[in-house]
C-alpha cells in the first residue's frame, strides 16, 4: 500500500507500508491491504505504519484519513512527534 501524511507544511512521510494505525475519533483502527474505501476523522494520537524498515510512528493532532485503492493520504492538522 501507499501511504503519504502531509501537514498545511509539509510532506512527513510517502512510501510504502504493509500496514498502518490510526487513532480515529471511535477508538484506533488499522488499514491493511485491500481494505475497502474510507473516510475517516482523526483525533488527537499514534499513527503507526510498518515499512520494509521496520515500525514508525508519530503522534498527530487531529486531521482527516482516506483508503482508496490500496492508497492512504493522511492530511494531519500537524505533527507533534
């Protein structure tokens, strides 16, 4: 899957990961491969993703999350860590 986390500043992060976490408004959620097309709101907390070097993560707050097609685009109010 493709994964891009972008803030009004910035690209933080593009590439390719097998997974990610998200810490949507209901509690987290993952996104693995094949997931079905969502749009979701992001609070204030981890996101973490796992790329061929291994697990990442950074803390967001708040922001707004899409899965189409195997493709993540993060839009983050901005990134705190």
């Amino acid at each position: 899957m493709h994964l891009e986390i972008i803030t009004p500043d910035r690209k933080i992060f593009e590439g390719e990961v097998s997974e990610a976490t998200f810490p949507g408004a209901n509690g987290s959620f993952q996104i693995l491969k094949n997931h079905a097309a969502i749009v979701s709101a992001l609070e204030k907390g981890a996101v973490s993703y796992t790329t061929s070097d291994g697990k990442k993560s950074l803390v967001v707050d708040g922001g707004v999350v899409e899965v189409n097609d195997n493709k993540i685009i993060v839009l983050a109010e901005k990134v705190i860590a």
